[in-house]
C-alpha cells in the first residue's frame, strides 16, 4: 500500500514536470512574442500620433530587430506604404538581399492581401499578428498568399492592438 503510494506520487510528480517544462517554452515563446509585439505597438502608437491608420510592425532576424515601421499612406500619399511594406523593403535593405527566409514579422494588424502577397514573395518564415482583420485581413480572401511553409501566429496582445484600432476610428467619427 505504502509502496504503491510512492509510485503513484512518483509518477504523478513525472508528469508536472514534463508538463511545466512544455510550459516554460511555450511561456518563452510567448513572452519573446508580447515582448517584440510590443516595439511593434510602438509603431503603430507612431502612427497613430501622425494621424495614419495605426498600425505598426517589426521584423525580427536571430532576435535581433533588423527593422520596424509604421503605416504612411496619408504622409507618403501612397496606398501601398502599409507597416508591413515598409519594414520588408527596409528589411531587405539591411540584409542586403530580398528574400526574409528566417525572419519573423510582427505586425499589429493582421495583413491585408497586398501584405500577404509581398510576405509571401519574401519568403518571410514566421507572422505573428495581433488583431485579427475580418474585413480586409488576407486570411479570408487570400489564404494561401502566404510562403507554403510559412508559420502563422495570431492573437498576441490583441486586445491592445484592437483598443488602438477602434479608438483611432472612434476619433475620426467625431
Ligand atoms: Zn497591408
């Protein structure tokens, strides 16, 4: 009785632990994601401060930032310069090459098709978005936009993301 008391708290112990270790990498993971979602907030913060649609993104090669930007349509008046067409074309320029295979965008917004197209021929590994974009995200209308093996994530300090959104829109019917 005593015996199989032991084994069961020794087994019921083996399975916190292997449990909690998965934990801790998806909190890191997580963490490294809020963390760099957060210099993207900034951007679009930016953004928001000039005027423009606020969102901001950031592009993220061996945890280092190689680029961050924010939406400028209405300063560059040019419907193309979206966050994310801004930090890819920066992106590439620090590189020095076009395509972003390895790197991670995060974007405050979750990209619209042109976006989509653009990460897509830049072979950009890994998406992390924060609001979800019923409307206009490429998700709906452009599944498949994306590289093939690209890794999407979304949700990150979403609601964040969605307070700037709405309080910008909330502002322009006044
Ligand atoms: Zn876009």
């Amino acid at each position: 009785m005593c015996q199989q008391n032991a084994l069961q708290r020794a087994d019921g112990h083996k399975g916190r632990t292997l449990q909690s270790k998965n934990a801790v990498m998806t909190d890191e993971q997580t963490k490294r994601d809020e963390y760099f979602m957060r210099l993207a907030l900034n951007e679009a913060k930016a953004a928001y401060e000039e005027g423009e649609i606020p969102v901001g993104a950031v592009i993220v090669a061996n945890g280092r930032v190689i680029a961050r930007a924010h939406n400028q349509t209405e300063t560059l008046h040019d419907v193309t310069a979206h966050a994310e067409m801004l930090a890819i074309t920066s992106a590439a320029s620090m590189l020095g090459g076009k395509y972003l295979s390895g790197c991670t965008l995060y974007v405050t917004v979750e990209p619209c098709i042109m976006c989509a197209g653009a990460l897509g021929w830049a072979q950009m590994s890994r998406i992390v978005y924060g609001a979800a974009d019923e409307k206009r995200g490429y998700s709906v209308f452009a599944p498949k936009a994306l590289h093939p093996k690209a890794k999407v994530e979304g949700g990150i300090l979403e609601e964040e993301c969605k307070a700037l959104m709405q309080a910008f829109f909330a502002g322009k019917r006044k």
